[in-house]
C-alpha cells in the first residue's frame, strides 16, 4: 500500500516526465518546459525525504503555525 507522500510524488515525478517530453518538441519553450521538470523532481524528492517538512515561502501572507501574528 502506498502513503499519500508516495503517491504526491509519484505524480510529480510523471508531471516532470511529461514536461521534458513536451520540452524535447518544443523548441521555443524548451528551456522553460525543463526547468518545470526540474522543479517537480525537487519538490517530489523534498516530499520522499520529508514529507511532512515545512518550506518558509516569502510572500506567504499566513502568519506561521502557533503564532497568531500578534
């Protein structure tokens, strides 16, 4: 049986496929459609390694957990 962690990056591993698939007969975005990959590929290896691991996102408007912002 497979966790939910497993299954998110599974999805992103075969988005990041398609991507450098659509990039191998796209010239004009080539370069874009890679660094998509890229990017999914990161986020399915954080998601294997730490699943439940937090990233501190700048324009994050939420205050962070446990602190009301007050």
């Amino acid at each position: 049986m497979a966790t939910h962690a497993q299954i998110a990056a599974r999805l992103l591993r075969d988005a990041a496929t398609f991507f450098r698939n659509v990039a191998m007969q796209n010239e004009p975005l080539r370069e874009q459609l890679n660094d998509n990959a890229a990017i999914y590929d990161q986020v399915a290896d954080l998601v294997e390694s730490d699943p439940g691991g937090v990233v501190a996102l700048e324009a994050d408007p939420r205050p962070a957990e446990g602190n009301d912002g007050g």
